[in-house]
C-alpha cells in the first residue's frame, strides 16, 4: 500500500501535495504509517510471523514428531514418532529430487492443471514450491528454535511463501473470470514479478546460510543452471500501462467491487470521467492539428477551436467535444487554491 500511494502522489504532484477537498491523496498517505506500524509492524510480520509462526504447526510432520516425543505413553509415542520421521524423510528426499529435476527442465515435467498461456506458471511455481519447502525443512533441521532468532532469513522465507500465495491468487482469479485474453498482460506482469523475487529472495537465503559449504549444495539443488527468471520487461510493462489507461473490461475487472463513483460532484468520479473525456477528444485533437497545420496547446485550445470550426475543419459537435476534454483535463490536474474568500473554482 506504501508503494502504490508513493507512485499515485509522484503522478498527482502538486495535487496530492496541496491540501484540499480534491485531493484524495494526502490522507491516504498520512495514514499509511497506521497500518504499517499500529496493525502489527510489517517488520515484526515479515520476520517473524509469516514464516516463522506457522512453520511448526503447517508442516505436515513436525507438529506429529513433537507430540509424539511428548506422549507420556513411551511406547505408542516411540511408534508414532518413527512413523513421522520416516515420512519425514521421504517427504525431504521427495522435494529435493523435485526441486532439482524441477530446476533441470524448467518444469517442464511436472503435471499442471491449465492448459494455454499460463500453464508455464503453473510449473514453475510446482518447482518452486518444492524447492522452497526443501529449503525449509533443512533450514528447521539445522537451526531448530534459532530459525525464530534468524530474522532475515525467516523474512526471506516469509516473501517466498507471499509470492507464491500472491501469484496462485492472481492465476485463480484469471480462471475464475474465464481466462479472458485481455487480462493476460496483468497475469504475465504479476507472475513474472512475483518470481524474479522469489529468485532473489531464495538467492539472499543461501548465500547468508549459516553453514556456507551446505548453501552452496543447495543452491546446486535449487538453482542447478542458475537463476532462470527476470524481471517483466519494459515492454510488457507498456502493455499493461496501456491497458490501465484505457477504458475496458480488463480495468473494470480490477476495480469491481472498489468503491468508484461515477457522480460529477465526486472528485474520484471526475478523474474517471476526465480518463474518458480526454480519450474522446483524442481523435477530433488529430483531426483539427492536420486541418491547420500546427500542434495544439491548452492555452490557446479555445482559439484554435473557433478557428476550426470557421474552417470546416471540425464540426459544433466535435468543437464541443474538445471543449469537454480541455475542461475534464484542466479539472483533473487543478490544484486546490485559497483566496481571502474561500477555496478558488477552476
């Protein structure tokens, strides 16, 4: 959320800087410190919590070999107990072979549930989830209760485990809402991200893993070609910026069921209205710059309008639709101003 509000005020500028009833920034921003710090510090959550908390109680037989050492009946508890160990250790050796194989093909083993464009992901978050639940067990059979203690590398644990819970919800989603070809920008952006970082987070644990021979094993075992993935691409980037920009169904499906009013008196309403305004008069801009032969600026639309529309060149109508655009633009980046009488309309 600190990230997104950064963004949002470098793009709004003076108007998420200048306090006023248009600017729908400055409070979110202010606010931002209440959910990081008084819900549970995100640094406390990261390091500890994620990871950390739940590692015992989510494995599927730590929890079993604990209760069993703990069964004051020694002998039912000794069977349990070897029981769990030695699923225990198959489930290790299971992930290690999947991890490494995993990391040889590029995943192109494993069994996924998709077919079409996203089925790589598919596989690659199966390997990645294999080589991070490896990665996991050893780290609890090397550090115990220290892992607590170990923070960073709790953290990073904590980051792979998000990413790979973030990107499972963005492909559920994409089936959810019948795989529509327009959101398919969003999907590859969202995975593609979320797995560069996982790649550099499992990177930063075994490069800072206590015993530093055993991390370079284990980086033969989850990297044995090296770190195959990178960032989404400038140009992938552009696409989905593109498709934000645009009215669509793909950037209705992002904000269904987020409070968005359509009302003119509504500051969030008139910046969506402004995005459509400004579109429509894109065409006739075109239009009339080739009619006259020169490049249009707002501070002299209203002229080169009248002169266009002496000319032939733009119809009442299309000269009405640049007046709309000109005044949704200007409406969209006024910055709130206070005369001796009050707040100044624009």
């Amino acid at each position: 959320m600190r990230s997104v509000v950064n963004d949002a005020m470098d793009v709004h500028g003076g108007r998420g800087v200048m306090m006023g009833p248009d600017n729908y920034l400055a409070r979110s921003y202010q606010g931002v410190p209440i959910a990081i710090t008084v819900e549970g510090a995100n640094i406390l959550t990261r390091g500890m919590i994620i990871f950390g908390q739940g590692a015992i109680r989510c494995h599927p037989y730590l929890l079993k070999e604990i209760e069993a050492a703990a069964n004051p009946d020694q002998k039912q508890g000794l069977k349990d107990f070897d029981d769990a160990l030695f699923r225990h250790i198959g489930f290790v050796g299971s992930n290690k072979v999947r991890a490494f194989v995993g990391g040889l093909t590029g995943g192109m083993l494993f069994s996924v549930p998709a077919n079409g464009k996203t089925n790589r992901y598919y596989r690659q978050l199966t390997r990645i989830s294999a080589a991070f639940t490896f990665l996991a067990d050893c780290m609890l059979l090397i550090l115990g209760g220290e892992m607590k203690r170990r923070e960073k590398l709790s953290a990073r644990l904590g980051d792979v485990l998000s990413h790979l819970y973030l990107s499972s919800a963005v492909l559920k989603r994409f089936e959810d809402h019948g795989r529509p070809n327009d959101d398919l920008p969003l999907v590859h952006w969202a995975v593609q991200d979320s797995l560069f970082r996982i790649q550099h987070a499992l990177d930063e644990i075994l490069r800072n893993f206590p015993i530093r021979w055993m991390g370079w094993v284990l980086r033969f075992v989850v990297f044995p070609l090296g770190r195959p993935y990178a960032a989404p691409s400038d140009a992938l980037g552009h696409e989905v910026a593109d498709l934000l920009l645009s009215p669509s169904y793909a950037r209705d499906r992002l904000t269904d069921g987020i409070f968005a009013p359509d009302e003119a008196d509504d500051v969030l309403g008139r910046m969506d209205r402004a995005l459509v305004a400004v579109i429509a008069g894109e065409p006739v801009e075109r239009k009339l710059e080739a009619a006259l032969g020169i490049r249009l600026h707002p501070a002299t639309m209203h002229i080169d309008v009248e002169r266009g529309l002496e000319a032939g060149a733009i119809t009442r109508e299309e000269a009405e639709i640049l007046r709309a655009s000109q005044r949704a633009m200007k409406d969209a980046v006024w910055v709130d101003e206070f005369g001796e009488s009050g707040r100044i309309e624009v």
